[in-house]
C-alpha cells in the first residue's frame, strides 16, 4: 500500500514467484502472465470512446477464451469493435512502457524466464485499475494458480473518500496449488507429527490429566486424548494410528501418589516421573527423535 511505481508491482511478482519456487516449481512449471489495464484502457478508448462501456468490454476479454469465436464477435460488435482488432492486440504482446519497466527490472533479478506479456490476462473484476498477473502451470492443465494486480482506487472507494492510497496484492488459490504440486510429484509425504497421547486409564485421574495435556501443550508440543471414557487398548489403538511419539498417562500408587508413565512408541521403552517432571522428559523424547531421524 503507498507504492505507486512499476518497482512496487516486479516486487509482488518476484514475490509470488519465489512463493512458487519454494515449493520446488521450476520455470519448466509455472509462468507469470502480465498484462494491464492501462493498456486495454487506452485500447478501448482509441477504438470505442464511451467510457460507460469499458468494464462491459473487460468482460468480454475477460472471457474471451472460454466462449467461442462467433459469440466473441458477436459482444464486441455490439461495443462497436472487432474480434480481430482484439486478437491482434493480445497476439502482438507488445510492452507499453510501463509493463517494460516491470520486465526489465525481474530481467535484472533473473527472472525473465518467469514471466511473459499476455494481454489475455485482464482479470474479471471491476476494482483493478493497472498491472494484472496471473500465474498458470506451463502445460495449461489447471485454472490459475495465483492472480491479482493494482487497484489505486480502492482504498478511497472503501474509505468514502477519505483516504486516498495507491494499492496493490495477489491471492493464492489453495486448491489449485495442491493439484500442482501432486501433478508434479512436489507434495512432501505427510508424517504425523504427534509428539504424545495422554492415555486416561483412570477417569478418577481426568483433571489431572487435562492439566497435564495443556502443560504439554504450553510447552509446544503436539498432543491429543480421548475426549470422552474409553478403553485402554482402544486409546492405545487411537495413539497408534495418529502416529504418537509417546504415550503418556497419569497413574496412583497404593500410597495415593499420582505418577507420569511414559512409553516410547517406537521402542516400547516405559519411564516413571513425576507429573512436574514428565514435560520436560516429553520434550527431551521429542529433540532426541528429530536428532535420530
């Protein structure tokens, strides 16, 4: 926000494309559609002039590759322009002076592999008022992964006027991502990273229990129980399938002193502790683990 410069808008796309390649996306993957509004403004206004009629005609271009070609023809027509001046200004791709800023100074960072002119990008909705991108994957398999742009009159229009600042962002579709990286075989493999179950054996022992989940908690470690009575060995079972570290639970001797038991998952290794000593000894469990991994 603030930024009214071509810098501020290579910033965002270096940014969305180091976001990208922190995933393991390669230039081979993905690539950053730019396009501007400035550009089909100046555009319409040359071949049409009725202003009231522009965001009609973003519209049309908007969707211009999903509706075809005689339907195309026929909605611009009726702005009084043609689908072959449209074609031509999208096929031509030529850089007005401010797109080439923005491409010279990703050029200078050597990302010029990951982004390339497209005048078919013009984003759908009426906020955007400048530089809009799209991120999509090379081989056209998915919708976009990422788009968004410039919309200097957003903040006044949200304020009433009030405020009056340049702006500009992107959004990132999750879903789209996910379908990506599995496309891709990017997808790390998912580990469970529960670092203990507190066993509840004895529902006598439950708030001392629950004191201990959320002491284990508070020191940042990964915990789960059973929110209501259950077996032993179903408990066990559960602990075992969410791929717990350790099992923890709260037992009392003979002489009415309540005891922290743990159990290494793993190795099936039981200690005894007291309950003001079992976090420390969960954490010790957990640093010695990732160091064995």
């Amino acid at each position: 926000m603030g930024e009214p410069e071509p810098g501020a808008d290579a910033e965002l796309i270096a940014l969305l494309i180091e976001v990208l390649r922190s995933f393991g996306l390669t230039d081979k993957d993905f690539v950053i559609r730019l396009s501007s509004r400035n550009a089909w403004h100046d555009f319409f206004l040359q071949n049409h002039g009725d202003a009231a009629r522009e965001y009609e005609f973003y519209q049309v271009v908007d969707k211009l590759a999903g509706e075809e070609a005689a339907a195309n023809e026929q909605k611009l027509s009726g702005l009084g322009l043609s689908l072959s001046k449209v074609t031509a200004m999208i096929e031509g791709a030529e850089p007005t002076a401010e797109l080439k800023q923005i491409l010279d100074n990703l050029s200078a960072r050597g990302l010029q592999e990951f982004v390339k002119v497209d005048y078919g990008v013009i984003r759908g909705l009426a906020y955007y008022t400048g530089i809009v991108f799209e991120a999509f994957d090379r081989k056209g398999e998915f919708r976009a992964i990422a788009g968004g742009g410039r919309y200097d009159n957003l903040v006044k229009l949200l304020s009433g006027g009030r405020v009056d600042l340049p702006a500009l962002g992107f959004g990132m579709g999750d879903v789209v991502l996910l379908e990506l990286l599995r496309a891709r075989n990017l997808l790390p493999k998912y580990r469970a990273a529960l670092d203990a179950f507190c066993l509840i054996e004895d529902e006598a022992l439950r708030p001392e229990s629950l004191n201990l989940v959320q002491q284990l908690r508070s020191a940042g470690l990964a915990v789960d129980y059973s929110l209501t009575a259950a077996k032993s060995d179903r408990q066990f079972k559960r602990a075992q399938e969410l791929g717990a570290a350790c099992l923890v639970k709260l037992t009392r001797t003979a002489e009415g002193v309540v005891e922290a038991r743990t159990r290494d998952l793993k190795t099936r290794e039981e200690k005894v502790f007291s309950p003001a000593e079992v976090v420390l000894a969960v954490l010790a469990a957990r640093e010695l683990l990732a160091a064995r991994d």
